[in-house]
C-alpha cells in the first residue's frame, strides 16, 4: 500500500510515521522550505516524546520518505491523506479552509491515476462532498473518492494515541474508498481496535463533537471546582465520585486554568458557528467557549486575591508555560493572559518551562524572565504559581521549595503540589477547588523578609 500525507505538521508527521509503521510505504509532504530541511536532516520541528525515534527507525527501513512538492509525489498513491491546517479564520471563528482547498486541487493536478483523497485535518461538515465535486470538476478522468477519517491525537501521547487509539472513523460514500482505508487500518482492526465506519458527514462530526463533548468536561468540572471553593467540598473528592460512574468516566475532569491548545478553543468556536449557520445553534457549545475564555482571563486575578489584592513589587514564578505538559505548543495557553496580567498589576515574572521556552517568547512581555529550571525560578520568588503540570514540578520538595523563596505563596493551578507538605512548610497553598486560603496581607518577617500571612 502507497499512502502520501500532504502536510508535514504535527499530524502529517505523526500519522506518516505511524502509517509507515503499520508497514505501508509512506511519502510525508512538507512544502515549506525550513521544515522540509529539517525533516530531511532528521531534525524533528515539534517535540513529541517518541516521534523523533519513531520517524528514524521508518527512514532507516525505507517505509518513510520526505518530498517538497506534491507534483510526482502522489501519482501511483493508493491513498492521499491531507493533514495541512485549518486554523480559526479570522472574525468569525469559522475553520479556514483555504489549505485544504489548496493542497486538494494541487493534488487533482498532480494525479496520473485514480486514488482516494482523505481528510486528516479537522475539517466542518460538508467540506467532503465540496472536495467531491471540486476533484470532478477538475479531474473529470480520473475516478477520486473522498473520505474523512479524523484524527484523536493529543499532543504528547499522539503516538500512543494513533497505535492503540480508542476507535478509528472512516467516513466514505464510495465502497473502493471504504476499503481502501479498512485495508490501511486492518493492523489495527486485527488487535480489536473497532473500526467505525460512517458516511462522510457522520465522521467530520464525530470529530467536532468529540472534541467539544471533552472541552464541555472540563468547562464542566471547572465550575464545580468554583463551587467546591464556596462551599466546603474538595473537588478532587467530587471528581473521583463523579468518574466512578461509568456513564461519566474519569478521564477529563481534571479542573485547571481553562482548556488550550490548537484544537479544543478552535474546534469548539468552529462547531458552534457550523451550528448556527445549520439552523440548530448549540447553545451548550457556545456557552463552553464563553466561560472558557472568561476562566482564562480570570485565573490572574485569582493570584492578586490570594496575596490581597496587589503583587506590586512582588517576583513571581510561573512553572509550566505550554497549555500542557509533554508539548511545546503555547497555542492559547492559560499562561498568556496570566502572565501579561502579573506584569500589568507591576510584578517582575520568572518563568521556567521545560520545553516551551521559544514557543512563550514572542507572545508573553519582554520583560520576562526565562529560568533555566524550576529551582532557578523559584529562588527568592515571593509567589510561586503553577500553570502546567510537568512531572517535574510534583516531586517538588516543600521544605526546600520553602527554604528558597522569599515570600510563602504557592498558587497550584493543576492540584498537582503536596498540599499538605506545603502547609506543613509554612506556606500558603491555593489549589483549585479546594476551600480557599483566606487572603493575605503583608507583614515584616523577623528575618528582615516580606512575608504574607493569612489573614484569620
Ligand atoms: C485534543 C483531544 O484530546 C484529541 O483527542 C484531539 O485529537 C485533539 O485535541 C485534536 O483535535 O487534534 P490536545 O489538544 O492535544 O488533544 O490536548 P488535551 O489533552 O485534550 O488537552 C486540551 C486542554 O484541556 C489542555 O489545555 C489541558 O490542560 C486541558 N484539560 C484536559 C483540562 O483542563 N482538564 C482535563 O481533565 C483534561
């Protein structure tokens, strides 16, 4: 089998060496020039644990090759995947297109023989049977099948996510596509993973469903961990109970700063406009994104309530930048709004972040400091925030966490610090969902040091 992905991103390069992986013969696409490079000089352009072995181990067999144009790269295809991008257009929150569009009549163009053009990217309903008519039109010769087959990738286990996934989609109207793709995932199907195959409209729903039934989730627990912080309840307490239920699930209901990253902001705002432009408005996901983006502008103002009222004068350091561990995607980290408000509200910021460092520069303010590891930032810190749960910042130690900051305020935004220790070491813990320490005020420590202390 002959499989080319157009587009070398984050899932071009992901489905291509997984593909590739599965044994097929795979040609990753990557059209601008420093990607291309970097790709063909074994340089991997995003950090994904395992990618970069993964891409050499099926360069080294020969199942993975990289091309810069789509001309002679796809003639003789069995399959065309398309994993280019569709970022939020500008305005109107809608999916842009315009890549999809682009690589698609360049594929038509490039064609030499009948194949199937499949959808990787998130695309809104709709856009197969579009692709359908555009490769009749322009390729009136040639017999090209569309399907959509949606990737579930999460940036830091994508591999794990598309070798052991939790169900395939392929949507198709014709059969030769449809088998075609069985054919590409019978590996896969032979290891019980279930293949859900669907019309075409179906998949490129599921898509946009999934992922806005996952943001409604967090949205969700989120505002329980408000309530558990009013009322007495431990959210991690009412978490647990809740994923008991198998009905629930455990799994994403971890309460945070709000959701980030390319995909849920962007999917959600997209389904919510596809909603209303079909007539049946979605209410639920409209609302999603709304107290979304409030969570995020808010999270600051919960660190000046903390230390009551002003972090004037005050250094903070910020653990974790990316809007997740395990990535270097800054894409709508909660870290932005946090960070830029610390700065307005006058406090000098040290931020520390295992991979995400370059990504941060360009959009937090340029007075920022950049440690080089977490112990650096937090040395003489009057206020320790944590925004993203590195592993790292769990075996965080109280008594020397204590020992080396100036001031005593740790602010958890991922419940992931030992509350206990932290207390026990003097300091002042805020995790979400959890009653909240009562506000602090500032007072002259015996050691000549400014302390906060809580206010009985
Ligand atoms: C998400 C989906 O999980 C994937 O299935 C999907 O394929 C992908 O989008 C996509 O459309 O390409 P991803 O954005 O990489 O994956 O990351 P997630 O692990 O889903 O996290 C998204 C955001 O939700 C992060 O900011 C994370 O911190 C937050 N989150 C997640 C929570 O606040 N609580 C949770 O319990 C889980």
């Amino acid at each position: 089998m002959r499989i080319a992905v157009v587009g070398g991103g984050y899932v071009g390069l992901v489905s291509g060496a997984c593909l590739a992986t599965l044994g097929w013969d795979v040609t990753v696409i990557e059209s601008n020039a420093d990607r291309y490079r970097a790709l063909c000089e074994g340089r991997i352009p995003i950090y994904e644990p395992g990618l970069a072995e993964l891409v050499l181990a099926n360069r080294e067999s020969g199942r993975l090759v990289f091309a810069d144009r789509i001309h002679g790269s796809v003639s003789g295809a069995d399959a065309v995947f398309l994993a280019v991008g569709t970022p939020s257009r500008r305005g109107d929150g809608h999916a842009d297109l315009t890549y999809v569009f682009s690589a698609a009549d360049d594929v038509a163009h490039a064609l030499t023989s009948s194949t199937i053009l499949v959808t990787k990217s998130t695309v809104p309903v709709g856009t197969g049977r579009r692709l359908e008519r555009r490769m009749r039109e322009l390729r009136p010769d040639l017999a090209i099948a569309v399907a959509s087959n949606p990737e579930f990738l999460r940036e830091g286990s994508a591999i794990g996510d598309f070798m052991q996934p939790d169900r395939v989609v392929i949507g198709a109207s014709s059969t030769s596509a449809r088998a075609i793709l069985e054919q590409i995932y019978e590996p896969l199907a032979r290891k019980g993973i279930p293949i859900w195959i669907t019309g075409l409209e179906s998949a490129e729903l599921i898509k946009y469903a999934a992922n806005s039934f996952l943001a409604m989730k967090i949205a969700f627990i989120n505002e329980i961990a408000d309530l558990c912080e009013k009322t007495g309840a431990d959210i991690a307490e009412v978490s647990h109970g809740m994923g008991l239920d198998q009905r629930i699930g455990a799994r994403f209901l971890s309460p945070g700063p709000g959701f980030g990253g390319s995909c849920f902001p962007k999917d959600t705002q997209a389904l919510a406009r596809i909603a209303q432009e079909a007539g049946a408005p979605s209410r639920l996901v409209e609302t999603v994104v709304a107290v979304n983006d409030a969570r995020k502008a808010s999270m600051a103002g919960r660190i000046l309530a903390i230390c009551g009222g002003s972090v004037r004068g005050k250094k903070v350091a910020v653990l974790g930048l990316t809007f997740k561990p395990e990535t270097d995607d800054m894409r709508d980290a909660p870290s932005i709004s946090i960070v830029h408000r610390l700065v307005a509200e006058g406090a000098s910021v040290n931020a520390y972040d295992p991979e995400g460092v370059d990504q941060a520069r360009p959009l937090l303010p340029s007075n920022v400091v950049y440690a080089d590891s977490a112990t650096a930032a937090i040395s003489d810190a009057d206020i320790v925030v944590l925004v993203t749960e590195w592993k790292e910042f769990s075996a965080i130690n109280a008594s020397e966490l204590a020992a080396r900051m100036r001031g005593n305020v740790v602010v958890d935004f991922r419940n992931v610090l030992d509350g206990g220790a932290l207390k026990a070491a003097g300091l002042i813990y805020y995790a979400i969902g959890r009653t909240m320490p009562p506000a602090a005020s500032e007072v002259w420590h015996p050691f000549g040091r400014h302390r906060l202390v809580a206010l009985a």
